[in-house]
C-alpha cells in the first residue's frame, strides 16, 4: 500500500466499520491477490502490530470474507479469501480517498 495516505484510510475506515484498520486490511488482502492468508502475514505487510488486526481480521471471518483452514502449522492459521464485491468495494472506498486527497489539492493551490 505505498503511496496511500494510510491516515486518511484509517479515519474513512473509522467513519464507515468504527474500527481504524478494516479498511486498510481488506485493501492488503485485495492488493496480495492471495487465496490463502494469514494474520501474520497481513501485520507484516501493513507494518503494524498483529494485536491491531485481530479485531477487524475476526470480523472479516464473521461476514465470511475470510474462511479458516485446516492447518497442520500449529503456529499460524490459514485462511481461505472469499470471492465477493466487498473487496472491490474496499478498493472503491479507497479511491474516494486519493479522490478527495487531489481535490483538496487543487483548494489550496492559490
């Protein structure tokens, strides 16, 4: 997620899920383009703690976004990426941000 205003994406996140990283890890899951995830992995790829995820990573289970794998790891949990247009409207969420990032751009340009 270079590039991204990543503040600006935790606060849509916050106004639309009322949580600060949902948003942002459903754009991790879209952007790896994997099947097959893990909780640690996706604290990896967003560089944040994976206490910070679980919340929002067990609520993506629950509307069955993400579904558990059977795993003979007994240290990570695999997780199965459910095909659905919430990924596509993740991306669109956060395109409304860049959007109103070049908006306010122009507003202040003199």
């Amino acid at each position: 997620m270079d590039g991204v205003d990543v503040a600006a994406i935790r606060e849509l996140s916050r106004i639309v899920f009322g949580q600060d990283y949902r948003l942002e890890l459903m754009l991790a899951i879209r952007t790896l383009q994997e099947e097959v995830v893990t909780l640690g992995e996706l604290a990896i790829a967003l560089r944040v703690p994976v206490s910070s995820l679980q919340k929002p990573f067990h609520s993506l289970v629950r509307a069955g976004l993400l579904t558990p794998l059977p795993s003979d790891d007994s240290r990570r949990k695999f997780y199965g990426v459910a095909k659905s247009a919430a990924w596509d409207w993740a991306e669109e969420l956060a395109q409304r941000v860049e959007f109103d990032a070049v908006v306010r751009g122009r507003e202040n340009t003199p």
